[in-house]
C-alpha cells in the first residue's frame, strides 16, 4: 500500500531553512474560511458571478477591446493536463507539443499579417509593441546609425505607444491629425524633413484609433521610409484586417498583434495578454530573444493560453477569418447608421483623398471601420449646461437596460466608442441600438424639461432593487420605467449589486473593504 501524503511529511525533513518558514498566520480573512462545504462554495462563486454584467449576459461593446466570443471549443484545450500541467521553464525537449503549436500558430499569424518573422513572446499588446521597437532600435545600431532616437506618432494614438517607444530611449514627437480624425499628411511631411536625420520610426495604428480606415496609409510608409524611418503599424485593430489586408503588405515593418483581442483569448480583468511581435524579413533577427534579448522570462511567453487561438484560426480557416472581419466590420457600419440621427458618429471615412489606388483597404465615404464613436458631446449643452446629461450617464443607464457600457471618454472625451465584433447577433444589436434610442428619447425629456436636470432616470442610473423597493419615492419618474424601460426586461433583467459610485470621488478616496482591524 501507498504511503499516506501525512506519512509521508512526517518522515521526510523539510529543505526549506528555517529562516525563511512563515510564522505569521495567513489567509485570515473570513471569505478564505466560510465556504467548507462544495455546495457552500458554489453557492458563493454564483453569488459573485451574479454581480458580474459579462459576456454571458450581453454584448460588451467596448471599442478598441474587441471583446469578441471566447468560444468553449477553444477554451477546453488550456484544461487537458497535457497543456495544463507543464512548467513553462521545462527543457525545451520535453515540451515538443508546444513547440510544434508555436510554430504552426506563427506560420499562420505570418500568412494573416504579411510579415516575415514573428516571436510569440510578449505577455501584452504593450509588450510587443516595446519587442518591436527595440527591432527597430537594433536595426538602425546595426546599421551605425544608432543617432536615430526620433519617433513620430499621431495624437490620435493608444496611450502605450508614447510609452513604448519612450521605453526604449526614443524621444516621441506627436503629429496632427486633420479634421475628420486622420493623420495630417502635411504636418507628416514637415516633421519627417525636419528631423530627417535622426528619425528612426513611426507608430500608426490601422485602422485607427478613431475607428476609421485612413486612405493613405501606404503614402504615409512610404513618407517615411524615403527618410530612413521605419514603419510601426499597431495591430491591435487587426479585427478589422484579417483576411482582407496584411500590414506587412501595405508597408508595415513591425507590427504587435493582440490575441487576447483579434484572436479570441478572454481578457476582462486585464489578462493574460498574447501580444506577438511580427516583422519584415529585415528585421527577423532583432526579434526577442535573439539580437535583442528577451522580453519575457519564459521562452514561450504566456503559451498556456496560446491553445484558444490555435483553435480559433484551425477551426476558422482562411474563409472563416475573412468572413469574421467582414462581419464584424458590417456590424459597426450597422450600428453607426442606424444611430445617426439620434447620436452621429464623430469620425467617419472622408470622400477619397491622397491618392487613390494606393489604398490598402478602399472604404466608401461616410463609412467606418470595425468599431464607431458616438458624439454625445452636444447632448451636455442641449439638456442643460453644467447639469445636463453626459456620456457617463448614458453608460450608467445602460445597465438599468442591461448592458455592458461601451468605452467612455476614450479616445475623444465625452464620447463613446462602440465595437460588436462579430459575435453578436442582429438581434442583439438591435437590442443595443433599441436601448440607445430609447435612452435619447430619455434625454429629449430633460431638453424638455419634463424630468429636471439632476433628478432624473439617467441621473440616478443605475438602479438598485433596494433604491426601487424602499417605503417611499419622491422622484418624478416611475419606479417602473427605472427597473423595467423596455418591456422584455420584465422576463429577464439584470440588478445591478451597487448604485452610481462618483467615479472621480472614488479614485481619489480610497478606502480598504476588509473586515476591519478590530
Ligand atoms: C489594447 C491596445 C493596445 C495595448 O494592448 P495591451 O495588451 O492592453 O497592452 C495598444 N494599442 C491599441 C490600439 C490597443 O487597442
């Protein structure tokens, strides 16, 4: 018979010095000893779960987090234990499976972006894009031109990129964008010729982060590398491309991919990120872990989860991907439309400009890519100045709706943008758009005057059970309207677990939820 594991202890010394053995008590909190019993236990993961506005219950909209279906297929794989249970240092001939992933994996990201090289390496977007740069950086040392410190980037750009390229010693000069949110072709050429000598790169995002296919991309590679400056091409929006246009092709050096966005890993909560860098065949030997150095400890990066986006492009193929692209950009283009007249969209493709033909990706007038921002700017002033309602308003109610708040504020304040991907439904963006216009028709009661600034169904937003059930209400709406504004929530409706929370307030009063000292 087997030794007992309490035998077993007892017997055998402990390696760990004593020194360094916890004598403190641990895990006191009583959340770590209430749940004994499993029942018990899933009583209280179900409990948490039911505060959660997910992905199980409705769209999440977020632009610029395509926060697509993380399908069960693809998720079952990271569970067998034979890509669970594997130390990510093991040598590298014990882990031949996961080897034999990397590669057909990077192959395939190779084919979806037209590049050359690519390393599976960064654990976050951030961190490809700080890989690629330091490709960039190696190539010019290389060269004897290490003087080449500069890099453009338009202001429309994701806050990592400054960072990024900051990170890695480049003094970061921000170009213009024009009117209708794309880069300023003149005020590009003018900061190219004015630090020509020393430009060493440029990061663009395409589509941009104004969720608009910019018409002169390729004129713009080619700006720059007749000044010696190499192309950056931030691929997080690469939902919008696969299948129907590869950076590498239309003039992108380097490029990071984000698989936790493009490439179904779940990311809510912040992790765990995939963020591969890929590039051009001059540039493959500056990858990480080569002329370079590593940028994460393990060899593979986060390859644990490297399984769900396996999966996905297997099971997609080529057509499939195509197809998800051209869906997911269908969908926004839907919910732009049909929003027009109630919220407009801030920034769409201008009528042809630059130079036709030269066009990685040709996009009509009027249109946008795979995500739209919402100008609910003019909605303030229109319902009352200081107190009319916001953006942030909006998102609140939502909830009471039953939805998932698309992103705030970002990258234009006081708007929101809005991403469905392809997951969603024509139902379920129609629900989404429903909701949307019955909330503006919401607002158009404060314009009026009916419900006051301030004392309103979006003012109060989101609404609690408790707030709803109490013994008295003094607001001049309905209790009803503010659990239940369209009429399918009386069959199934979300309550939220908290009301408004003074987000401002909040960051900068912090205060600790754990049982207290006493
Ligand atoms: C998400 C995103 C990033 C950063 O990716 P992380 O994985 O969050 O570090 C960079 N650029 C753009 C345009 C993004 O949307």
């Amino acid at each position: 018979t087997l030794p007992k594991v309490a035998d077993f202890e007892q017997n055998t010394a402990s390696l760990l010095p004593a020194a360094l053995l916890r004598t403190s008590s641990y895990l006191t909190h009583p959340v770590f000893n209430t749940h004994h019993s499993e029942t018990g236990m899933l009583r209280y993961i179900r409990r948490l779960s039911d505060f959660d506005l997910a992905l199980d219950r409705t769209m999440i909209p977020l632009g610029s987090c395509t926060m697509k279906l993380n399908a069960t297929s693809e998720m079952i794989p990271i569970t067998w234990p034979e890509f669970a249970n594997i130390h990510p240092y093991c040598p590298a001939d014990q882990r031949a499976g996961y080897a034999e992933l990397d590669e057909q994996l990077r192959a395939w990201l190779c084919e979806a972006t037209g590049y050359a090289g690519i390393s599976l390496q960064p654990n976050a977007g951030s961190q490809g894009e700080y890989a690629g740069m330091m490709a960039i950086r190696g190539y010019h040392e290389a060269r004897g031109e290490g003087h080449r410190n500069i890099c453009l980037i338009p202001s429309s750009a994701h806050g990592t990129n400054p960072a990024s390229a900051t990170m890695v010693g480049m003094k970061v000069v921000v170009t213009a964008c024009d009117a209708n949110g794309n880069v300023d072709m003149d005020d590009l050429k003018a900061k190219c010729e004015q630090h020509s000598a020393n430009l060493a790169a440029i990061m663009i995002t395409y589509p941009s982060t104004h969720g608009v296919f910019e018409t002169s991309v390729k004129e713009l590679c080619a700006l720059v590398h007749s000044h010696g400056g190499r192309v950056y091409v931030d691929g997080a929006n690469m939902n919008a491309l696969v299948g129907l246009a590869a950076p590498g092709e239309f003039g992108g050096d380097v490029s990071h991919l984000n698989l936790h966005k493009t490439f179904c890993i779940p990311h809510g909560g912040g992790g765990p990120g995939v963020g591969p860098v890929c590039v051009v065949a001059d540039l493959v030997p500056y990858l990480p872990g080569d002329g370079v150095g590593a940028v994460s400890a393990a060899p593979l990066g986060n390859a644990a989860v490297l399984p769900i986006s396996w999966m996905y492009c297997r099971m997609m193929g080529a057509e499939g991907l195509k197809a998800a692209t051209e869906v997911a950009i269908l969908s926004a283009n839907y919910i732009s439309v049909r929003l027009k007249d109630h919220y407009p969209t801030l920034y769409t493709s201008a009528s042809s400009h630059g130079k036709p033909g030269r066009v990685a990706h040709e996009s009509k007038p009027g249109r946008v890519a795979h995500e739209c921002i919402l100008d609910l700017r003019p909605l303030k002033e229109s319902s009352g100045g200081v107190n009319g309602v916001t953006a942030e308003d909006v998102t609140k109610r939502l909830m009471d709706y039953g939805f998932h708040a698309p992103t705030l504020s970002f990258p234009v304040p006081g708007t929101l943008m809005v991403e469905p991907t392809e997951s969603e439904t024509l139902e379920e963006l129609d629900r989404f758009i429903n909701a949307m216009i019955a909330i503006r028709e919401e607002i158009a009661k404060v314009e009026q005057g009916v419900w006051p600034q301030g004392n309103n169904p979006l003012s109060h937003a989101p609404h609690t059970a408790a707030s709803l059930l109490g013994e008295t209400w003094d607001r001049p709406y309905s209790r009803e309207l503010a659990a239940f504004p369209a009429p399918a929530l009386k069959q199934s409706k979300y309550w939220v677990p908290v009301g408004r929370i003074d987000n401002v307030h909040g960051d900068r009063n912090l205060f600790c939820s754990c049982v207290p000292m006493s």
